[in-house]
C-alpha cells in the first residue's frame, strides 16, 4: 500500500518540474520576442533622444605650449527616415581659450583667455548606411551648424591695463572687441552601434571649422599701431553619445509589448 502514495509522490514532482520546464521556456521565448520587438521597432523611421559629450582640440598658441581646448556636452532630439537623419538641441560649450600671443615692441607678450561656458544651438544632418543583418552598425557622415546663442559670464568688450614683458618693463595696454561670428561648424564620420536592442551608442570623429574668426580683437600696445587678433572656435574632436528611439520607449512606457 505504500507503493501508491510513493507513485502519486512522484507523479506530482514529475509534473510539477515539467511545468516548471515549461514556464521557463515561455519566459525565455517572451524575451526572445520582446528583444526582437524592441530591435525591430529601433530600427523603424521616427524621433531619437541623443544624449551626448566630447572634446574639441583646437592648435597650440605659438610660444605657450597650452592648446585651445572646448568640454561641449548637451541633449538633442533628432528625426530619421531611412539612412538621413536631422537634429537639433542644446549644447554647452567651456571654452579653455590657450593664451593669445601679440607681438609688440619686439617682446612676445601674453593675453590670458576666459572659460565662459556658452549655450549653442546645433543643427546636424547626417547620412549612415547600416550592416550587418540585423542592422546593429550604422557607418555615415556628418555635417553640424552651430549658433552660439549666449554666454553665463559677460563678456569682457574692452579691456586695460598695464602688462610686464620679457624684459620686465611694464607697458599700458588696451584690448578692444571689434567682432563677433557666433557661427561654427563640424564635419566629420560617425558609426551607431546597437546596445540592448533598443538603442544606439554613437560615436563621432570631426573637424571644427569656421568661415570667419568667432572673435576679433584690436590690441595696443604703448604707443604702437593697434595689432589684430583673433580667435576661432576650430580643431579635432571627439563625441560619445547615446540614440534612444521615442517609439521603443513610448511602447515601454505603455506596456504594449
């Protein structure tokens, strides 16, 4: 008689394995489809938020050895269709401006830059192509605008002084803004990598350039001819940033798949 119970016994651990089996295997096909869902819908047209930061390494200054260096990051929201994309946003430039060196009176004099962070208005278009079966790489370019909107610390428009040379004479100065190109632009190449099925992380190489010196400046020295200088927001940089699809979290969001 005890041989019963221990059948049914075995019976029920039996089952209740096999439907233990079971629903782990539709968990696991659950996350299979959610994956393939939230890949499939990244991969759709539509709106992207793009977190970002990088580096700007403008030329040294001659005779300092401090290169002109810019920490941008910012938030931007961008729309694709197909393989072109539009963006735009906000971004925060620092500018560590190296310093200036003017000549005058045969002596190399020093002009210390300022760090005023600047808002900047970005608008990029870009051109990728994916790879892969999946479309899990993106490889394309890049063509970025940027509109320097305004500074948190004013701006100095004309500045004076006395300045001590090499040879330790001290001589008056004056240092005048006379014009000012709120407008640069960046071009470069830039691949997209699939992270979490859902997303991108993007990563971009470029050159800032400009048309015309973001800032000119007269400076007199004494009682020599005024001396032009200018400065530019140009050089190599970096950006690491991150595609997040409106589309994959707004079904997240609403619990539709």
């Amino acid at each position: 008689m005890k041989i019963v119970p221990l059948l049914l016994f075995s019976v029920l651990l039996v089952t209740n394995a096999l439907a233990q089996v079971q629903t782990n295997a539709s968990k696991k096909a659950g996350k299979i489809v959610k994956a393939e869902n939230y890949l499939s819908l990244s991969n759709e047209n539509g709106y992207y938020v793009l977190p970002h930061f990088g580096m700007r390494y403008g030329s040294y200054s001659d005779g300092s050895g401090i290169q002109d260096l810019s920490l941008y990051y910012g938030l931007g929201l961008g729309f694709r269709r197909q393989n072109l994309s539009l963006e735009s946003g906000l971004s925060f430039f620092h500018h560590d401006s190296s310093p200036t060196y003017a000549q005058g009176s045969d002596r190399i004099l020093e002009l210390n830059g300022t760090g005023a962070p600047y808002v900047i208005l970005p608008f990029t278009f870009r051109y990728d192509i994916p790879t892969g079966k999946k479309q899990s790489l993106r490889i394309g370019a890049f063509l970025n605008t940027n509109l320097g909107i305004f500074g948190f610390e004013e701006e100095v428009v004309r500045r004076s002084g006395q300045i001590q040379t090499q040879g330790g004479e001290r001589l008056n100065y004056s240092l005048d803004l006379v014009s000012k190109n709120p407008v640069f632009f960046k071009t470069g190449i830039h691949s997209r990598i699939r992270v979490f099925n859902s997303g991108f992380l993007n990563l971009e190489l470029g050159q800032f350039f400009t048309l015309s010196p973001n800032r000119q400046y007269e400076f007199t020295l004494a009682n020599n001819s005024p001396v032009r200088l200018a400065r530019s927001w140009e050089g190599i940089s970096w950006l690491i940033g991150g595609i997040l699809p409106l589309n994959v979290f707004e079904k997240k969001l609403n619990k539709k798949i």
